[in-house]
C-alpha cells in the first residue's frame, strides 16, 4: 500500500519509471491548505504456523511461528519543502522557505518469532528476532532556507537530526543491525443480550533495532552560511560540479559514525466486530504505527457470507491519506483452504488522479 494526502498517483508512478517530469504534473501534486501534507507506503508479508493442540499442559495452548518481511516508508512535509524539491528556489529569491517541521523514516528489516496462541481465542503472544536492513531517517523541527537577491547567499537556520544506516558494498540481503520485539493480540467476547461483540487489541513489532558501529548520524543545530561557487574561468570546469559527500562537507554537514538504537515502526490495532441478521458481519477497526505521517487509521466494513463465499465492502480515512472506499472477497475450498483478496481502495486502482493505491492477499490453511 501507498498513499498520500496530496501526491496523485501520476506523479508517483512518473517518479518510478524515472525520466523528465513535466511541470504540468508536478503542479497537479502541490500540497494541501493545511501545509502538513502526509505521504508513505508499506510492504509487508507475514508467514504464520501454528500446530499441536497442547503447551505447558494446556490444552488450548499451542505453539506459534512466523517469518515477516517489511519494507515501510512515511513521511510528513510542508509546502515549501515539496516546491523546492520540485521547483528549486527561485521563487523564493530574498524571501525564506519554511522546510520544516518535516520528518520521514524508511526501514527494512525482517522479523523471525516464535510464542504460543490460544487455539479457541485466537489470542497469542510472541517474541521475535529482528534483521535491520537498511534505515535512512530525519527528524527537523526547523529548517528556514533564505535566499538572497541573485541567490548570492544562502543561509539555512536548521535543528534536526539525520541517521542511516551502514554504507558498505553489500547488495541483496545483509544485517546492519539486530534487534528483538515482542507481538500479542488478545480476543474476548463482549455479550450483547442474545448476540456479542467480538473485541481484538494487539500489537506489532514493540521494540528496536540496534544498528551497528558502521552506522551513520547528523546531529545538528545551527545556522549554516553558504556563499556560492565563484568561477574564475567559464571555460575551466573541474572542481565546479560537486558530489554529495562533497556538497554535505561544504554544508558542514559530515556524518559521525557509531551505534544508536532506533525504535521499530510499532503498530498498535483494535476492533469491534457484531454478527447480526442475514449473515451480515459489521465491523470497525482503528490502527496507529509509530511512523512520520501516519495518522490514526479507522476502516469501517460490511460483510456478507453466502455459501463458501464472503463479500465485504469498506470505507477508511486516516493513515497516510485522506477517505477510501474499497470492497473484498473471500472463498473457502474444501473447509480447508481460505482465501482472501482486499482492494482497500478502488478508485485508486484505477485512477491517476487518485490519491494511493493499495491491495491485500491473505490465504490460510488447516489440516
């Protein structure tokens, strides 16, 4: 899933294929009144086993695995910044482009646990190995850019923080930092007169990653002065055009190396499901992740069960956008095999001028 308050999925999908960008296409996505605009994606795939129907001498207790993959980006940004990234700052000669307060964070790390479940509730408790894979996160509570007539001057009052992690050679999979977490979610059952509502609070990931020594840091807090390139000789261009290890030197913006840890992108989730007349299931869910930009997530759904089939259609607000509308399916084969595909946002499957796409494919096994 992607999604955004302001950025149209043109823009993101002319972003992935790379090449020129028209000005046109950039306009379209310029931020909202609010000038916190909000933006991220997640990439994530989980794989789950659970057998026995005995642990610790309870019948209902059994053992618990999973593996999980996760590849999370969020971000939260003003306009200003999105208009110098896309636009430079020549609207902004003599005047003072407010970059901040901007935060993102984008983690990739895998997680390898191991608990035990209730096996009538479905309530489990699992603590997990955590691989970090790679980090680059910033936190800047200002960052003021101001630039003079002619641009003869540039001066950034900037208080933030940037760290990543390791660069090295390494390509594929690699470890750049270990961490551990712990995951519970507990299911009860409310009674309401002859029916009852189905309550569920869990939690994902609560922990942190250590990454390692070869990691990469920027504190900052204070005002930086930069003059410009003076060209002596148009015709003499070596030495003008700088890299970015360069450039960040110029800035005096060099990394210091060391270990730091980082919390995870935890996700905290809760709902409310009430089975009524006719096989309808409804269902409200709210979830929260320690990510820039995301904001409370809440889905409200509908189910209706025929057969071996399930129909569901939804409506969500929050995370890293704004309202969707999205609609499932489900089918189970044999009693034994579930399968379940979500389109938690239809238009935007569709749409280039949508904001977001997203789509999730579940399946389940028992025997």
């Amino acid at each position: 899933m992607y999604d955004a308050s302001a950025l149209r999925n043109d823009l993101v999908t002319a972003l992935w294929r790379g090449g020129t960008i028209s000005r046109e296409l950039r306009h379209r996505s310029e931020g909202t009144t609010t000038n916190v605009n909000r933006a991220g994606y997640l990439l994530e795939a989980t794989l789950t086993y659970a057998w026995g129907a005995q642990l610790f001498g309870n019948g209902n207790m059994r053992p618990r695995l999973s593996v999980a993959y996760h590849d999370v980006l969020g971000m939260r940004y003003t306009d200003d910044l999105y208009h110098l990234s896309f636009f430079g700052n020549r609207n902004y000669e003599n005047d003072r482009a407010e970059l901040g307060p901007t935060a993102f964070e984008k983690v990739r790390y895998q997680s390898f646990g191991f608990g035990f479940e209730d096996k009538g509730s479905g309530s489990f408790l699992m603590v997990h190995l955590v691989n970090g894979q790679d980090l680059q996160a910033a936190r800047i509570d200002q960052a003021d850019l101001f630039t003079a007539t002619d641009g003869q001057y540039l001066r950034l009052d900037l208080d933030g923080s940037y760290a990543r992690s390791a660069e090295d050679s390494a390509s594929g999979w690699r470890s750049r930092g270990i961490g551990a977490s712990m995951s519970f979610r507990v299911n009860a059952a409310l009674p309401i007169g002859e029916r009852a509502l189905a309550f569920s609070l869990g939690v994902n990931d609560l922990g942190a990653i250590a990454w390692n020594d070869r990691s990469l840091r920027v504190p900052r807090d204070t005002t930086i002065l930069y003059e410009g390139i003076q060209v002596n000789d148009v015709l003499d261009i070596d030495g003008v055009l700088i890299d970015g290890d360069g450039l960040q030197d110029t800035l005096g913006l060099g990394y210091e190396a060391g270990a730091f840890l980082k919390p995870l992108p935890t996700k905290l989730y809760a709902s409310l499901a009430y089975d009524c007349a006719f096989a309808m299931r409804y269902k409200a869910e709210v979830d929260l992740r320690n990510l820039p930009g995301y904001a409370p997530h809440a889905v409200f759904s509908a189910r209706h069960t025929y057969r071996s089939n399930a129909f569901r259609a939804e409506v969500s607000f929050g995370g890293f956008g704004g309202w969707r509308a999205g609609l499932g399916a489900e089918r189970v084969f044999g009693k034994r095999l579930l399968l379940e595909l979500r389109i938690p946002n239809m238009i935007g499957m569709v749409s280039e001028n949508a904001r977001g796409r997203a789509v999730m494919l579940s399946a389940g096994l028992c025997w």
